[in-house]
C-alpha cells in the first residue's frame, strides 16, 4: 500500500469516527469504534474495520443502519477530506478483538486448570 493510501486511510478513521458518532441518528447503529481504514493503492476502494458492542444481533443492525447511511457517510467525507474521488466504503467487522478475547479466555482456563492440577 502507498504511503498516500495510508495517510488517506488514517484520514478517514478520524473523520469517520466522528461522523458515525456524532452525525448519524440511525437508531439500528450502536456504539460503534472504527479500528482500522485500508484503502487501495488507486484510492478506489476503502475497508473500514469496525467493532461494535453488543451481541450479535446488534453487531447485524449496526451493519444494516452503515449499509443505509453509506451514501450519507462518503459525502461527509468527501467535503472533509480533498480527493479527486471518494473511495467506495465498504463496512467489515474487525475480527481480531473477538480472536483476541478467545486467545485470552483460553489463556486463563489453562492456567486454572494447571494451579488446580498443582494442588
């Protein structure tokens, strides 16, 4: 990825977290943290990485309340940042923190179950 990609996906995250939180009055879209942008070499396309709090039920209508206000959303970014041409927006779930959570739990039932073993 160019350097030029990444200073617009850095861009972006900043601005979209503040638009998705304070802009946006969807009542589907709940506590919503933008982890990470990538956008394309050709500034086309941006990935944006999102966690939501909740269960997966919420985690869905935060996905579906994005999806409507996806036209909304790349206008705004379009006046805040100066490009030629909006990237494409396209909303995914940063899977790491849930893999980062797993690793943890499973972490801590081994140690439980290694100090009941030395008992």
């Amino acid at each position: 990825m160019s350097l030029r990609a990444n200073r617009v996906g850095e861009q972006m995250k900043k601005e979209l977290g503040e638009i998705i939180g304070r802009k946006i009055k969807d009542p589907r879209i709940g506590f919503v943290t933008v982890t990470d942008v990538q956008v394309t070499g050709d500034l086309q396309i941006a990935k944006v990485y999102i966690s939501v709090l909740g269960d997966e039920e919420q985690r869905e209508n935060t996905l579906k309340g994005l999806a409507t206000a996806k036209g909304f959303i790349r206008s705004e970014i379009g006046q805040r940042i100066r490009l030629r041409k909006t990237p494409e927006i396209q909303f995914e779930f940063d899977e790491s923190i849930d893999y980062g959570n797993r690793i943890e739990t499973l972490i801590h039932e081994i140690n439980r179950s290694s100090e009941k073993t030395e008992d």
